[in-house]
C-alpha cells in the first residue's frame, strides 16, 4: 500500500474494489490541518468520473500497468483477435469490451490496450482514424445554399457527414471523439 501523496497522473489505483484510472491529482494543505490528496478519477469498467480526496493518513493501491500496441487483425465468433507486431501473439477481446471503440477498429491499424494486472481494461483510442467509405449517395448539383454535407457510410458502419464530394472507395479521416469528418486521405 502507498501514501496518497504518491499518486500521480496516469497511474491506475484500486479505488472501492475496482481499478480507475487518475486524470488530475492536487496535494493541498489548509493552514494547521492536516494535508490531502484531491484526485480526479475515470473508473474503467464505467468510465465515469469522480473526484475524490485521500487524507494524508489514509492508504492507496497503486496497480501494476502494461500498455500494448497491438494490430487489429479480424473480428469473429470468438471475438476481435488483436496481433503483437514482433512476437505474432493473437490477444482475444470480448465484443462486449470493444464495443464503443468498435466503430473505430479497421484492420492493419495499430492501437493502444491498457492491461490492468494482465486483464485489458480500456482501448486507448487516436485522435483520429482512416477509414474507407463503402456506401455513399450520389451528389445533387444545385441543392445547396451553403456548405453541403451528406451521410456516408464507412466499412465498420460508422455514419459520417462528409461533403458531396465523397464516393464510394474514399478513404476519410475521422474524428474518434465526435465522429466528424476531418479530411480526405
């Protein structure tokens, strides 16, 4: 067990039983008082957010971390199949862990997996991702009166408004935090 003044940014601690991941941490003392730790904390089963103070006499777990850089190879039955670049050892994620990241996953990118302890607990996403368009409408010249957008659909069924100048086989850039569009590869 560790003092809370050896909590910092980046490190995952064991808070009520599961691991969260700390965003923002601030030692402050209040004149004769005793000092504390006040912690900003992303739990990573929920990745909700609390803040948090630890007295000066309290005690935290600080895990052990491990993040991979692994290939996204294919999705099946058993679940998306990751790859190491170097030693080819194929890491299984449960659908049910990707799923928010899914619609950002294409195959041949390589991504960021924070192991907790040896157990994946969160897929460290890009700012932004290259994705190709399989499904796009066709463009009506003369139906605009400003900037014009149309939805098209990328290959992980993602649907982004892009402008009428995007067809089939384009491949995008895409904002992985709001899924717009950021420009043509």
């Amino acid at each position: 067990m560790a003092s809370p003044t050896d909590i910092r940014k980046g490190k995952v601690i064991n808070y009520n039983g599961i691991p969260h991941l700390v965003l923002e941490m601030l030692h402050r003392t209040q004149g004769r008082q005793a000092g504390f730790v006040q912690s900003t904390l992303r739990n990573l089963h929920s990745n909700s957010t609390t803040t948090t103070k630890f007295r000066s006499t309290d005690s935290v777990e600080i895990l052990t971390t491990d993040t991979q850089r692994l290939e996204y190879s294919y999705n099946d039955r058993e679940g998306c199949h990751f790859l190491h670049p170097e030693t080819f050892e194929d890491t299984i994620l449960d659908e049910s862990f990707v799923a928010d990241a899914r619609k950002f996953l294409s195959e041949g990118n390589i991504y960021e997996i924070l192991f907790v302890e040896e157990r994946a607990v969160q897929i460290q996403l890009p700012s932004s991702v290259e994705l190709e368009v399989v499904e796009a409408p066709p463009a009506v010249r003369g139906d605009t009166s400003g900037a014009a957008l149309k939805p098209v659909t990328v290959k992980t069924g993602l649907v982004v408004q892009t402008p009428l100048f995007i067809v089939v086989g384009d491949s995008i850039r895409v904002s992985t935090a709001d899924n717009s569009y950021l420009g043509r590869v």
